[in-house]
C-alpha cells in the first residue's frame, strides 16, 4: 500500500481518524466524569450506557487507526525541531496509542468482572473478557480512573504543543492536521 | 360349544373391566417429589442497558406430584426467596432487594403454583399462578420431565414481563434501562416425598 499522506499534510482519512476519535474522547470525559456523582440508579446506568458504547467505538476505530498508521508514514516533523522534541512528541503519541486501546479495554474488563455485559447501542453484546470479581473490578476501575487523567494531561500537552507550533515556531505543524487549510510545500 | 363361548365371553368381560379399574387407578397416582436443593437452580435472565444479565434464586424449595399419565393431578408448587437473588453484583443485588424492585422487606417470597398441567409435542407445559411483589398473575410455563435414578429431573422455562407484577416502581419503570421481558430457567433434581 502507497503512503496515502502527502510530506506535509495528513490526508483526509488521517484527519477523520484524529478528529473523530478526539471528539470521541470529550463526549467520554464528559459522560465518566459526571456519571462518577450520580447516584445508583436508572440515570447512572443509562449513562455509563452511552459511555460504554461510544468507548466500544473507539476501541474499534483505534484498531483500524492502528492498522492505517502502520501503512502510512506521517508527515515528516519541521527540521527545526531538536531532537529530544522530536523523542518527546514521538514518545507522546505512541502513549496516546496506546491509551486508546488501554482505556477501552479497561472499561470493557471493568463491566465484564462487574457482570454487567457491554451492549453496542442496543444492537449487540460484545462477549465478556472476564469472569464477575469484586476485587479485579476494583482495580480495574483504579486503573481506569487513573489512566483518563492521565490522558487528560497528555491531551492537555498535545493541545498546548499545537498551539505552541502554531503560534511560537509558526509552522505547520497544526495546519496539516486541519480540514479545509493548506500548508506551503516545503522546499 | 355355546357355554364355551359364554364363559370365553364373560372372562374378556372381566379382564377388560379389572384393566379398566387398574388405568382409573393410575390416573389418580401421582408420584410426590421435593427438589434436592443443592443440585436444583432457578435462574433469570434480563436486559440491562442492551445487554443481557443472568442472576439465580439460591434458596426455594419446590413440591411436586406429577405422572406423565395423570397430568389432572399433577401439581408443581414452589417457593422462593427473594432475598437469595444473586446476579453477582453486590450493587445490582441490593437494588433489586430495594423497595422499587423486589421490595423483599414486605414480600419476601414469591409462589408459583400450577393450575393445569398438559401434554405438548415435546413435553409438558403447564399454567399457574405466580404471585410476585404482592401481584398474582398467570404465568405459563414450558417442562420436560424424566424419571431417573433415586427421583427425577424437572427442567423447563418461562417468560414473564416485570412490569405485570410491578417489579421496577419510579425509576425502574423505564423498559429503555431495564427491558420488560424476562426469561426464567429451572432445573430441579427430585427425590421422593418422604
């Protein structure tokens, strides 16, 4: 399979991946987050509902963005970047990788030892991981909780170095991961 | 030759009218039966969320008259207690205790006991009433039955929705969190009455 990114920008299919799966992530905080304060009950169930099923999602689309990225080649980073920020922003992003499957899976292992199957918006069952343990749900709920704030920190660097790129070093760093710009060839 | 034939005559007359009395008899015989506890179980199934959840009954006890050839006295009369629900959630399990759901406080047992037992193509089925969180309603049910060694094994299912007996009151109400309809599975290894 050809490298469907051009030297600069992402494509369309990268871009989709990024962007899909990031509002993903927000529509997950938000639904955890908050179900986290209510108490036992229709209302909890309900939502932790929708954030199985949107987690499940992107469990799903993480395997496929795995899968793309491994056949395509990211652009290449701005020459004047040393090389520790170079480490750094590589080491970041195979962290977000690798959260991407980990959270999911945590969650998926949370419900399956809680003995609370994980249906696909009513569609599905997904099977379970685990079989039902107090003591495994536990730690996996520390893991799970843990993990997402991590990931709010990385989230919160990868957001900060955008702008950062964008703004301080003015390259093109943001743009080519941005629909409807374009970024000068580089020469 | 006329005596003969007479004689011949009455003799059938009396061999048909003893195997006559003897079916009459077994049709009023029914074997009586308890459920072994520990090898009995008595589960459901429901839908939380979309997806299906099992839970059992740990503690019933069941009473049973049956003979598949007098099903008019059959009868199969169980007991069960609530508060041995067990779906392998503590949460789960002390919500269904709760007053919205099970409300075990003031109806601690349910009573299924038949009406009518029939014959089906594949085995037995049989109505009887179910009373559930104070509500009584008819519920069928679907059996096999199997003599076997020492007893005899019981094995069937049912369908029931929740919302007939008021299982699931305010926020429970909602079929979209949990789905109305629930399967029920038993199992019961019998032992003679004694």
């Amino acid at each position: 399979m050809p490298n469907q990114n051009s030297p600069t920008r992402y494509n369309a299919v990268a871009q989709a991946f990024h962007w899909i799966i990031a509002a993903l992530i927000v529509t997950q905080f938000t639904l955890g987050w908050t179900a986290q304060f209510l108490p036992l009950g229709a209302r909890k169930v309900a939502r932790l509902d929708w954030h199985k099923s949107f987690g499940m999602t992107i469990l799903t689309l993480a395997v496929l963005r795995l899968l793309w990225r491994l056949f395509n080649r990211p652009p290449e980073l701005p020459a004047g970047m040393t090389t520790i920020e170079k480490s750094l922003a590589r080491a970041t992003h195979v962290l977000f990788y690798v959260l991407l499957f980990v959270m999911p899976l945590t969650g998926w292992m949370m419900s399956s030892a809680k003995n609370y199957s994980v249906s696909w918006f009513h569609q599905f069952t997904w099977p379970n991981l685990i079989g039902p343990n107090e003591q495994a749900f536990n730690l996996l709920r520390t893991t799970h909780d843990t993990l997402s704030w991590l990931l709010f920190a990385l989230a919160l660097l990868h957001i900060l170095a955008a702008l950062k790129h964008h703004f301080w070093d003015k390259d093109d760093v943001l743009k080519r991961m941005l629909p409807f710009t374009k970024t000068e060839k580089r020469s | 030759m006329k005596k003969l034939a007479l004689a011949a005559t009455s003799t059938l007359i009396i061999a048909a009218a003893t195997a006559a009395a003897a079916t009459a008899a077994a049709a009023d015989s029914v074997a009586s039966f308890t459920a072994a506890a520990e090898q009995s179980r008595l589960e459901f199934a429901g839908v939380q969320a979309g997806a299906e959840f099992k839970g059992v009954f740990h503690k019933f006890t069941a009473s049973v008259e049956f003979a598949p050839d007098a099903l008019a006295s059959s009868r199969i009369d169980v007991q069960i207690d609530m508060n041995s629900v067990d779906t392998m959630d503590k949460d789960r399990d002390t919500t269904i205790r709760s007053k919205d759901v099970f409300d075990v406080s003031h109806n601690p047992t349910a009573h299924y006991v038949t009406k009518t037992v029939t014959k089906t193509a594949t085995g037995f089925a049989a109505v009887g009433a179910l009373t559930l969180r104070g509500v009584t309603k008819d519920v069928p049910i679907e059996f096999q039955f199997a003599p076997a060694a020492g007893g005899a094994k019981l094995s069937g299912s049912a369908k029931l929705n929740r919302l007939d007996f008021g299982v699931g009151q305010g926020e429970w109400k909602s079929t979209e969190t949990i789905g109305d309809a629930v399967k029920i599975n038993f199992s019961l290894v019998l032992k003679p009455k004694t």
